[in-house]
C-alpha cells in the first residue's frame, strides 16, 4: 500500500485542486524553511511527528532531508527515542482517565 512511487500522484493533486495544492506547497515550504528555528531542527521535529502520526512517507521524506540538512545518525535516534517516549507518555496519562 505504502509506495514511495504513490507521491507521483501528488501531480494529479496540482492539476485537479490548483489553487489548493499552490497554497499547501507554499505553506509547506515556509514551514520548513529557516527561522527562529534551523530548517535541521524543523527537519528532526518533523521526523519525530511523522513517527507519531506513523506515516510513512513522512518518515522518508523528512529524515532524508533531515539527513541533507546536516542531521547526524545521533541526532536521528534520539528524535525515535523522544518520540517514543511522547506516545509513551500519552498513553499513560490517557490512562488516568479508565483508572478509579
């Protein structure tokens, strides 16, 4: 189900929804880009979401140019490990709400 060679597909997006693929492409590309935040730091948070959310794509997508934008192996592996622990974390606070 999940194949990179699907983002293809994102053409058939540009052409048939344009204005709201221009308006996502843009704001997708601000977000990212350098700020306050380094785009390497953006890159890596959004590595940490994509693994929360599950979405493989994201996954793909964004260590790779986590990677390009100068992220180290190190850097990678802990973003996993705070990522694990955010839905960790979730869950059990979630959990305060089934406990008595």
């Amino acid at each position: 189900m999940y194949d990179m060679k699907n983002l293809a597909k994102l053409k058939t997006l540009d052409t048939d929804a344009p204005e709201a693929m221009k308006a996502f492409w843009a704001f997708d590309k601000a977000a990212l880009a350098d700020g306050a935040i380094p785009a390497k730091y953006k890159e890596l948070i959004a590595v940490a979401v994509a693994l929360t959310t599950q979405c493989p794509y994201c996954l793909e997508i964004h260590s790779t140019s986590a990677r390009k934008a100068g992220a180290s192996e190190q850097e990678l592996a802990e973003v996993v490990l705070v990522a694990a622990a955010l839905r960790a974390g979730a869950a059990i606070t979630h959990g305060t709400h089934v406990v008595r």
